[in-house]
C-alpha cells in the first residue's frame, strides 16, 4: 500500500478519535442534511447501489466526494466493523486527505 493511502487511513483514525467522524449510510445521510460535513469516503469495494445512493448525497448536498480504500480496512482505521462509507465533519482533515 503506498504511503498516500496510509496516510489517509491514519487521517480517519484521527478524525474517529476527535469525534470529527460519523460512518454507516444512515449516519453518514443524516449528517450531511446538517451541512456540517465536508468529506463523503465511500470503499472502492462497496456496493453499486451504496455508490449510487452516496453520490447522489454529495452532489445534493455539495460534499467533496472520493471513492477510497476496502471497507475492511476502512473500518478497521478507525476501530470500527467493516464501513461502506465515512463522513469527515473537520475542514482541515478534510483539506489534509484531499491533498
């Protein structure tokens, strides 16, 4: 695994830590009518539908959106079961995964 992705790994683990982080499709739509988010992660081996359905709610609700990672690891980042999809509620750690 290259060094940008274990960085992003690292960067979900902290946004868990801070609280500045919700996973799970129902969470993750909830938060994003809020308008507090500002990154939607969705795993590279998620379901076609979950993709679709994830797309829809960044373009909705203007997030940075970005397919990334396995959902096993995902969740294992941040100390979780296997996740389908994160959302980062921290501009910054947001800004720091985008770049």
């Amino acid at each position: 695994m290259d060094n940008d992705a274990e960085r992003i790994y690292t960067f979900l683990g902290f946004a868990q830590k801070a609280g500045k982080l919700v996973s799970g499709e129902n969470t993750v739509e909830a938060r994003a009518k809020e308008r507090s988010a500002k990154l939607l992660l969705v795993a590279e081996d998620a379901p076609s539908h979950t993709k679709e359905r994830m797309t829809g709610i960044a373009q909705r609700f203007h997030l940075d959106y970005a397919e990334f990672g396995e959902k096993n690891r995902i969740g294992q980042s941040i100390g979780k079961s296997p996740r389908n999809v994160v959302l980062v509620l921290d501009k910054e750690l947001a800004e720091q995964m985008i770049k």
